[in-house]
C-alpha cells in the first residue's frame, strides 16, 4: 500500500506536528528524530504553499563521506583543484544548515530541502555539504557524485539534486521523493495503524524514513 498526502493534509498534519511537539525537551527522543524547532512559513502572497522550516548547525566531518564514493566528474570540480601555490578547501568549524519541509505537487508528499552556508552566507559546494554531520555515516557508499547530485546507478532518480524552492524560489538541494509514500507506509503498517489514523501518523513516520538518512538532531 502506497500512500500520498493532499495539499490541505499536508498543511494540516504539519501545523500539528508543530504544536504537539513545540515544547518538547531538548534532549528528548523526539528532538533526536528531528520533531522539534519547526515553525509554519506561509507564502507571502499565494495561499496553499506554505512550509515547515528550521535552522540548525552542523560540524565538519571529513571522513563522513569517503573519497571511494565520488565520481571523476566530481574530482575535476575546479573548486576541488589546487596549484602548488594554493592551499586544498578546509571545511570550517561549522555551518549554518536551514532545513524545510514542502509539499511535493508531482509526487504528493513531504520533501525534505535544504541550503549550508558557511558563517559568510556562501553555500557550500556539494562536495563541501557531504563533508559534514548532516547525513548518517555510510548514506552515499556506492552512488555515483557529480557537482549537483548524487545518484544510484540502478535509479532512475538522483538520491540528492539541486533546485529550487518550491515555494522561495530560491536555489537549495533536496532529497528526492520518489520512494516516500512506499516507505512511510511501511512503517505505518508494521506499527499495526488502522485506515483511519493513518494520517495522524503520517509525519511522524516520514520523519523516521527521513532521519535514517539525515542526521535531524539540532
């Protein structure tokens, strides 16, 4: 069984999941599931394209990501090359990462976006993104990476892309949605959940989909 989310579901089982979990502690099994530090952002002048947002920071981890992962394509990434006289990127101590939920149209479920900056503002490449803590350890192992996505060779979709924001229209990377309705399902069905509170468990599975991925702790 497969599962999607309409519009008006979507905004609804965010704005809950916000408030029930708004005052929940910050060492809690739920902020290290990712439930904690939304706000809702509703778009400025369009009704129905509103947003679930945080900010949190990440640290730099080198070895997170093995250089046995990247493609060719990305190691001739001019960023990545360095002449005798230049010095190789050094990741900075942290990032600043804003993390979003929206609604995907195509696909009728939460998708997860994203943007690093370093403390100038400047984003960060994608291979400078894959060297800190917000993927889980061994996330990428066997994909194929060039300079805007990471991809699987048997998918038909990259696991990670560069676009825009759905509702900012502004550039971020995010992780594609393909799967998602399959996957939460799962979970909702292995937890014994009847037809009618599907729903209500909706966005709390796909966060656990997502935080076997993403490293959602703040």
């Amino acid at each position: 069984m497969t599962m999607t989310l309409s519009r008006s579901q979507f905004d609804n089982i965010c704005k809950d999941f916000i408030e029930k979990y708004r005052h929940a502690p910050s060492d809690s099994v739920f902020a290290s599931n990712g439930f904690t530090g939304w706000s809702w952002r509703e778009h400025p002048s369009e009704p129905s394209f509103g947003y679930m947002q945080r900010q949190t920071t990440l640290t730099t981890c080198p070895e997170a990501n093995p250089p046995e992962i990247l493609s060719l394509s990305m190691l001739e990434e001019p960023s990545l090359q360095c002449t005798d006289n230049e010095v190789a990127w050094s990741p900075p101590a942290s990032v600043v990462c804003s993390h979003f939920v929206v609604h995907s149209a195509t696909f009728q479920v939460p998708t997860f976006y994203f943007t690093v900056n370093d403390a100038s503002g400047t984003p960060l490449s994608l291979s400078e993104v894959l060297q800190t803590s917000l993927f889980r350890p061994s996330t990428f192992y066997g994909t194929e990476v060039n300079a805007f996505s990471v991809s699987t060779p048997s998918s038909n979709f990259p696991l990670l892309s560069h676009g825009e924001h759905p509702t900012l229209g502004t550039p971020c990377w995010y992780l594609h949605p393909c799967e998602t309705a399959t996957a939460v399902a799962e979970i909702l069905q292995d937890d014994g959940a009847k037809d009618t509170e599907l729903f209500g468990g909706w966005i709390e599975a796909w966060f656990l989909v997502l935080a076997s991925v993403v490293d959602l702790r703040c």
